[in-house]
C-alpha cells in the first residue's frame, strides 16, 4: 500500500505526457540558480526568478539543505550550494570533462578563423561559458569564464532552447525578455520559429544582440542521443563575424563540432553535407 502510495504521488507529479517529475525539475533549476548567481541568495529572490510561490520553494530548500546540497546563514537566511555538491562537481568532472575533450577543437578552430572561440554549456535554459581561447588579434573579443550568457540573445542560448524541453522553453518565453540593444530578439513567436530553424540547420548567429559591435556564431556539440551538451561560438567584431556568415566560416565551425560529437557517437551531423576536415582529425 505504502508503495503505491508513493508512485501516485510521483505520477502526480508528472507533467502531462512527459516522463518529467516536477519536483525533481525544480530541485535542478534551484541548484543551477545559487550557481549562477555567483553569491548566496535569500528566499523571495529565488522564488521571483523561477517563478514559484514562496511556500512551494521554501519545502524544496529546506528538503536540500536536509540532504546537504544547499547551506543557509543564520545571520542573513541567505542560501547557497553546500559542500556536498563540490565532491558530486568533482566526480562529474572526472566522469565527463567536456572542456578536457572540446579545447584540442577549439585551439585548431581560432588558428584556422583567426577569432576568439568559446565553449559555453546549457543552464536552466541559459548558457554558462566554460572554456575560452583568445584570438591571436591585437585587438581580441575577451569572454569571461563563468559569464551567463541570456538565452533569447545570444546564438549560444538560443542553440540551447531550441534542444531544451517544451516546459524550458516555455519558462524562458514566458518572462519578460530583456532588450540590450535594437536588434536584440524578444518576441516569443519569431525565437520559435528561431528553434526550429536552429534543429534543421545546427547553427545560430547573433550580431549585435547583447553589445553593439560583437557578435557569434554558434554550432552543438551532440551526445549519442543527440542531445545537446554544450555550443562552440565564433566570437568576434562584426567587421570579421557577422550574418549571413562567411561560407568558410561556418563550414570549420560545424566541422569541429561535428568532430567532437562524433567523439561522442553522436548521428546528430549525419545527412547534412557537413565534410569530416581532417583539420579536426587528431587520433
């Protein structure tokens, strides 16, 4: 009785036809907000940024704080990740250093377009720069470690939404999408289309959406289920990246990302006349 007490409750839980357990949802977008914060956060914002009513978030951060994921102040009642998910980081790292595996790549793709490269992965449907390696220019695009990049503006977060769940996606168009410059794309109904056109073609370009004057052009890395486990963006002036891209350009960029799928056996590139350059061959 006991046990199909709790398979109710988690089928309760389920959110439509999806295989999704909501509780186990937000649980992930709680840890992915205190990480990209930067600093501890205190109840009501948290709850403000994804949407939640207090209560329901409270019940989540008291169960994590119980299990050692999530520490909170007793001076300022502010929360931040606990020790616990240092070691979990860790043994991912180990497990799966997609950064260890990408900046061969990436190196090999700034000597052949001469601009900066960037490894960024998918965060709550944002996307978080892993890795960067510098243009060799006297005047180069630098891209903070750690910088979150917003998921309606950039070529990086847009890859991103259009791999991520309905229920993401939604989430991210449903809020109020912040303009940085004239050009940046916020109606919901065009960042859609944007998704789909991303699926059948495997790259997007952003220029001057967050900053007048730079911009990128980003293609996924795939893993053997064709999900997305992370981008790499050209990222330059418009001068030298802009749109439509440059053929050249955009042919090495999905050849290098085709390669490092690859390494991860994923099918993803197959059918779409992307060459295997033996530039981004390295066994």
């Amino acid at each position: 009785m006991k046990t199909e007490t709790l398979v109710a409750a988690e089928d309760e839980e389920r959110s439509g036809n999806s295989e999704l357990i909501q509780s186990v949802v937000m649980t992930g977008q709680i840890i992915e907000a205190l990480a990209a914060a930067g600093q501890p956060m205190r109840l009501t914002a948290l709850a403000n940024q994804l949407g939640e009513p207090k209560a329901k978030m409270h019940r989540h951060l008291s169960t994590l704080k119980h299990l050692g994921f999530v520490d909170q102040d007793t001076k300022t009642e502010t929360y931040r990740l606990g020790l616990k998910l240092v070691h979990i980081g860790q043994s991912a790292a180990d497990q799966f250093d997609l950064r260890r595996l990408a900046e061969p790549y990436m190196a090999r793709l700034r000597d052949l377009t001469h601009q900066t490269v960037v490894l960024s992965t998918p965060a709550n449907g944002d996307a978080i720069i892993g890795a960067v390696v510098d243009s060799p220019n006297l005047v180069t695009i630098s891209v903070r470690m750690g910088y979150r990049l917003p998921a309606h503006a950039s070529a990086q977060g847009r890859l991103n939404l259009a791999f991520a769940p309905a229920a993401v996606q939604q989430r991210v168009l449903s809020r109020k999408l912040q303009v940085f410059t004239p050009r940046t794309l916020t109606d919901p109904a065009r960042l859609r289309e944007r998704f789909a056109q991303i699926r059948a073609r495997l790259y997007d370009v952003s220029m001057d959406e967050t900053l007048l004057g730079i911009s990128a052009v980003a293609a996924p890395i795939l893993n053997f289920d064709n999900d997305l486990v992370g981008a790499i963006a050209i990222v330059g002036t418009t001068q030298y990246v802009h749109e439509p891209v440059d053929p050249e350009q955009l042919k090495l960029l999905l050849a290098c990302t085709k390669a490092i799928s690859l390494k991860l056996n994923s099918t993803g590139y197959e059918g779409l006349g992307i060459p295997n350059l033996k530039e981004f061959i390295f066994d």
